[in-house]
C-alpha cells in the first residue's frame, strides 16, 4: 500500500501536495512542522494544518542497512540503507538513504531529498562530501 492511500485525511494531504516538492503538513494556528498527515495539529490542537514547502534537509538519527531482501522485489537493490531522518523542520520520517555506500552512512550525517518525485515517498542521499573509501 502507499503511503498517499493509507486513507482518506491521507489522502486528501498528498492530492494537496502535489506540485510542491518536498512539503510537510504545517499547523497555521502555532506554527510548527508535524509529520504524519492528520486533521488536528499534535502540539496545539489546531485544525488549520496545510503542506507547507519544507528545506528538504536533514540528519540521520537511526538508520539499518537491510542485506536480506523481504521479498524478491526488493533483491534487485540489496544492500540498501533504511533511516530515520530528522528534518530540519523537526519531524522524523523513515525513509531510504540512496546515492551512497550503505557503509559510509553515519548517525548525525547531513543528508537532503533526492529524485524526481520528492513526495509523498522521499528518498535521502548524503548532503556532504563522502570520502571515499580506502582499498587494501
């Protein structure tokens, strides 16, 4: 299932969000960024919550690097990095880190939203030089 039908309130945000790039739902009544879509604001309450265009950037604050794929849709790109990300806005998704050595990624690296399709399932690649790793 994706993420834009996982219901209606859902829904509605990711058929409103189209066209913005990368956006997160944002409450007008006290100004803070949250992350899933809902129709009441989790810090105040409010139900004045539209996508707002966010920075797109971010750090790791967990992260897995998968070397077993689930199910033989997924072999194709094993290994591959699953994360939580800490937005710069403040919410935390869980996404895939790409564009860089599943064992280069670190706690705390800068990263930013990649692709060409930033929502409603963006991915993250590093926003830092990466040095490159040394051979033997």
């Amino acid at each position: 299932m994706s993420i834009q039908s996982s219901d209606a309130e859902s829904g509605r945000y990711w058929d409103r969000v189209r066209g913005l790039g990368f956006a997160l739902p944002y409450c007008t009544d006290c100004g803070q960024f949250h992350f899933y879509p809902r129709p009441a604001c989790p810090f105040c309450g409010g139900t004045r919550i539209a996508p707002a265009r966010a920075s797109g950037k971010g750090e790791v604050y967990s992260y897995s690097v998968v070397h077993r794929a689930p199910k033989p849709a997924f072999a194709a790109g094993i290994p591959y990095a699953i994360a939580i990300v800490a937005t710069d806005e403040g919410p935390h998704l869980l996404t895939r880190i790409v564009n860089v050595d599943p064992d280069s990624i670190r706690i705390g690296m800068r990263v930013r939203v990649c692709g060409p399709a930033a929502m409603p399932e963006p991915l993250f690649e590093p926003d830092e030089p990466q040095v490159p790793k040394e051979t033997p």
